[in-house]
C-alpha cells in the first residue's frame, strides 16, 4: 500500500514534503484538487463531498491512509466522512483503510498537550493569558476549530483568528512576492488591531500559507513563534504507523503527484518552495 496526501492545491506539498522527510521508504500518491481550488470560500457540504471524491480517487489508486494535508478540508469534512461514510466504504473495499487530519497534531503542538486531554474547568481566574493567532481560509476561520478544540484544553490560551481569502487564490496563481507580502502584512495587521497587540505566537492555519511563511515572520515581530503544521503532521504520523501495522506505508520510496487541473508543471512560486521542478499527473 502507500500513503495518500490530499489537498485543494499545492499547498498540502508543504506536510508531503516533511512526511517524505520522515518516512523516506514509504510509496507517496499526492493528489491536489486543483479543479476545484479554492475550498475556503465554498460551502461545507461542497468541501465535504469534494473531500470525500478526493479520498475515493486515492483509495483507487491503492493507498491505505489519506492525509488531508488541508485545514478547510479536516474543519469541515473529517469528522463527517469518518462517522457517516468511511465505516462502510472500508466494508466495501474489504481492506484496511483510514483517514486522517491535520487539526488534532497541529493543537497538540499549539498546546503541548496530547488530544485526550480536556481541561479541569475549575473556574479559576485565569492569571496570564498567552495570545495565538490563527491564519486560515474563510472557511476554517467560520468553523472555529481551533478557538474550540484549544478552549477545551488550554484556557489560558486565548485563539483569535483571522480569515486571509486572497492568499490561496494568489498562491495558485503564481503571484509575485511583493503582492503576497502585502497582503500577509495586511492580515496581519488586521489581527493586531483586533487583539490590541500582537499574538504571541501563531498557527498558519492553511497548509499553502506555508509556502509564504517568511513573509508572516517578516510581518510579525521578530522571533514569534510559529506552530509549523508540516512538523507536527510526520510525528503523529510516525507514531500513528507504529500503532497501526495493518497500514503498511510501503517500502519502495515511490513518489506519484495527481492532479485533477492542469497537468504538467507547478508554478514557479510552487517550484522555488520545493527546490526544482516539479510535474503533476492528470488525476
Ligand atoms: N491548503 C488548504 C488549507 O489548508 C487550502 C484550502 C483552500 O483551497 O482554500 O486549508
């Protein structure tokens, strides 16, 4: 079997290429669902139904475990798909099979706690309150997984998020460095204002805005530490492989990138982040 990476783009290549990183062996299917770019603006039941064609195309192809290298796609669609359709689908290929996200490892780093863990609400004035900032699609922004998710385990950590619409759309389409840094700073700005200072450390809550992320650390004072998703998404992984055998991620290091837009070359915004040319399949 080998390892499914599912995005609305490119980038879910920024979580692919630590997940190679980590687990160099392992056979990689990435698939970007470019024909339907961006999901952050659509709604829920259109993400969920893209997510799960998307899931579908890679079983296909003979994966074992998708990762959804995409936060609109875990907020919205993950949950749904486990409890109403991946029980029966898996049934149905009568092989092993998951589906995994990218919010859960991603507040486990924010908070460093493990997922299982809930807060005590012991109703104790909260003395010192850190301040995360969250950058994401609209669509992430309006489910608020990340104020909820991190409230149930951190209560002196305060979520404010904030929605950056423009930045996939611009990332897709190759846009120049000195427009996407106005708008990062922007954003950023925007966020500023909202809180009354700066977050004291931040979630680029959207896999592609790791493509652009010197530009959220030039925008953001000096030394803010971001929670980088792409990290945190090849531990769990790693661990997660270790408790599940039966999810054999292959041995042959196979590398395969589907697309359901345009074949052939990514952009050279794409390619400069991934250090050389870089050629997708038709899906
Ligand atoms: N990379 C996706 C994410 O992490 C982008 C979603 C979109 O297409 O708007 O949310």
């Amino acid at each position: 079997m080998s390892i499914g990476v599912f995005d609305s783009g490119v980038g879910g290549l920024t979580v692919h290429r630590a997940l190679v990183q980590r687990l160099p062996q392992a056979d990689f299917i990435y698939l970007a669902d470019q024909a339907n770019a961006p999901y952050g603006g659509r709604a829920g039941e259109e993400i969920v139904d893209l997510t799960r064609a998307g899931c579908q195309r890679l079983f296909a192809a003979g994966v074992g475990l998708v990762v959804l290298a995409c936060n609109t796609a875990s907020a919205i669609a993950l949950r749904r798909l486990q409890q109403t359709w991946l029980p029966g689908y898996r049934a149905s290929l009568g092989r092993p099979i998951n589906v995994l996200g990218i919010i859960v490892p991603t507040i486990e780093a924010a908070t460093g706690l493990p997922w299982e863990h809930e807060a005590e609400r012991r109703g104790e004035k909260v003395e010192a309150l850190d301040v995360l900032g969250v950058f994401s699609t609209p669509a992430t922004t309006r489910s608020r997984v990340y104020e909820i998710e991190i409230d149930k385990r951190k209560q002196d950590l305060a979520v404010f998020s904030e929605a950056c619409p423009e930045l996939v759309p611009m990332i897709e389409a190759d846009a120049g460095p000195v427009d996407l840094a106005k708008v990062v700073e922007t954003h950023v700005e925007a966020l500023k204002t909202r809180i009354g200072r700066y977050p004291d450390r931040a979630i680029l809550g959207c896999t592609h805005y790791e493509i652009v992320a010197d530009m959220f650390r030039a925008a953001l004072p000096a030394g803010t530490p971001l929670i980088h998703q792409p990290q945190a998404t090849a531990d769990s992984l790693e661990l997660y492989l270790q408790r599940h055998p039966e999810l054999d991620p292959g041995t042959g290091g196979g590398r395969r990138f589907l697309t359901t837009g345009e074949p052939g070359p990514q952009n050279g915004l794409v390619e400069s982040f991934w250090g050389g040319p870089l050629r997708f399949e038709a899906a």
